[in-house]
C-alpha cells in the first residue's frame, strides 16, 4: 500500500505547462437515463466533460500534452512534432500548446490537404503549424522522424511526441484524473472511454489501482481491433510502473476494450454512432463526436440497453466536438 501511495505522490510531482485545468464538470445524464428507460435504483449516468477543458479546444489531449509538453521544454525542445489524421483532435491540440508556449509546431498528416480547410484542419493552420501529409498511416512515423532531421541539421531542436501523447507520461494526466474526479462523485462503478491509441484507457485503469477503487474500465475502440489496442495498454501501463516507481503494481490489470463499434472503419459514422451523437444532443445539450465520442457512446447505450451495467456509470467524454464541423 505504500508503495501505492508513494506513487500518486510521484504522480503530482511531474512537471506540468502552466496552462491551467480547473477540474472539468461531472454532469448527471438524467434525460439520457429517461430515454434509455434506466431505473435510478438499478443504473445512474454521469458525463465527464473533458469537452469543457476551455484550452485549445478541450478534450483529453490536453491533459496528456501539459506533462508531455513540459518535458519537451524541459529538454530544450523548440519545436513539437506530432502526427494524426487530417482531423486529428491531437494535432490540433499540439498545434494548440506550441502557440501558447512560443514553440513552432511541425503536423504529419496522413490523408489529402483539403482545398478549404475545415474543422480541426482550419484550426491547424490557425494556430500556425506547418503541415506534411503523407497517404498511409504506416507513413507517419518515418516521416516525424525526416522531419526531426530536417530541423536539427538547422540547429533546431525538435521534440517528437507520439501519435495521440500516448505514452506512460500522457497516461500519467490520466491516472492524476482519477484523483481529480473522486474530489468530485464517490468512486463510479464503471469508467466507458473511448479508445485508439491506449493512453487515456492506461491511464485510468492506472488511476483506478492507484486509488485503490474496484472501477471497471472499458473502452470502445474507434478503430483497431481490440487485442491490438489492449496491447498498447499494457506496453504503457509497463511504462508507468518504471515512471513512477511502482513495479507490479498493473501486473494484474483489467484490460478491456470493445471493438463492436467500430463499423466500416476509423472517421466513418455508424447508425448506432449517430443515434448516440443525437441522442446527447437532444436530451442533454452535449455534442460528441462523430469519430470517437459517438462511437465510445453508442457502446455505452448497447451495453445500458442490454442492462448490462448496474450501479454508477461514467462516460468519460473526451472532446472532440470540432469534429462535427469538418
């Protein structure tokens, strides 16, 4: 046990940007409890809104980007160099802290510039970043690192942050947001996410042990199949044992990751996805996601459905919104 709580205060001794993050809202999802037929007694609904971070846009990237950019900077860095889709919530975040911390900001886009650009693409170029595209996602690395060659051959010194921060450093934001929201509701029963490239899941499966609370986390994938997403996770969770001097404390980590609802591929609505979308719309004035959030939301009201959660639900929302307008 002490060795848990040695842990969480290596946790909130990493360096963060002062770029503030007041705890974002724990909203009750009443009328999507009405709509879904929920009985109070039997399942409770919460929203966590990370949509509402009021930096750069929100969403979880945020949180990840104020440890992971502040080792950057710690390290010299001048430049940050990130990838994603040509819609990426991540880009954009990372576009979003290099603007605020005075660093330039090198995008590798996989997909075709857009004639006009829209969504997370417009706030891209907004923010000042210079954008590469490449066709395929395998593309994107050699071409950060090209990148990262190019500019310390110009005495310039890049930091390359991994697609989606997700690294035992980013998981750790999120293992410092399980503190955060056991300040707010009594520990849930269990945390829905959703989940691509691992980090956010890690770190709140990490969160939860630290904690020492039984959540049960689940995320539902917005694109890779389930054992390769939990293989991520589990590479991560590994990190965060070395990072913060806890090893074996995930050994035996829950892993869960929901691929059902993933549809014709990453981007591509669903109709369950967009019921969800609407139906957080309508019933309670909180926009998700087309690419994400809809899709970890239509896994949650399948499974809400089904009956198949009891007790305290939250669905941790993980921004996104400009999405819609892409």
């Amino acid at each position: 046990m002490r060795v848990l709580s040695d842990a969480i205060e290596r946790l909130r001794s990493l360096p963060v940007l002062p770029i503030p993050l007041a705890p974002t809202p724990v909203d009750r999802a009443a009328r999507i409890e009405g709509a879904l037929r929920l009985t109070a007694e039997a399942t409770s609904l919460f929203i966590k809104r990370d949509d509402a971070i009021p930096f750069g846009f929100g969403g979880n990237k945020v949180r990840k980007l104020r440890l992971v950019a502040a080792q950057a900077i710690a390290e010299g860095a001048d430049t940050l160099i990130t990838t994603g889709g040509t819609q990426s919530n991540h880009a954009r975040a990372t576009a979003s802290v290099a603007a605020k911390m005075g660093l330039d900001c090198v995008l590798v886009a996989n997909g075709a510039p857009q004639p006009r650009p829209t969504g997370n693409a417009l706030l891209d170029r907004l923010l000042g970043a210079g954008i590469r595209y490449v066709d395929r996602r395998e593309d994107r690395g050699p071409a950060m690192e090209e990148a990262a060659r190019e500019l310390r051959a110009r005495g310039r010194r890049p930091s390359v942050i991994p697609l989606g921060a997700s690294t035992p450093l980013g998981a750790a934001a999120f293992a410092l947001a399980i503190g955060e929201l056991l300040g707010q509701i009594s520990a849930p029963d269990v945390i829905v996410c959703s989940t691509s490239s691992g980090g956010t899941q890690a770190g709140l499966v990490a969160g939860c042990i630290l904690h020492r609370i039984a959540t049960r986390v689940i995320g539902i994938s917005a694109d890779d199949p389930a054992p390769a997403i939990a293989a991520s996770i589990r590479a991560i969770l590994d990190g965060l044992e070395t990072l913060i001097g806890a090893p074996g404390a995930f050994a035996n980590a829950a892993i869960d990751v929901d691929d059902r609802f993933v549809g014709d591929g990453y981007g591509i609505p669903t109709p369950a996805s967009t019921e969800a979308l609407e139906l957080a719309a309508r019933r309670e004035a909180i926009f998700l996601d087309p690419t994400y959030t809809a899709k970890a939301m239509a896994g949650l009201i399948a499974r809400l459905r089904a009956r198949e959660l009891k007790g305290t639900v939250l669905f941790w929302h993980t921004g996104g919104q400009t999405g819609l307008f892409a």
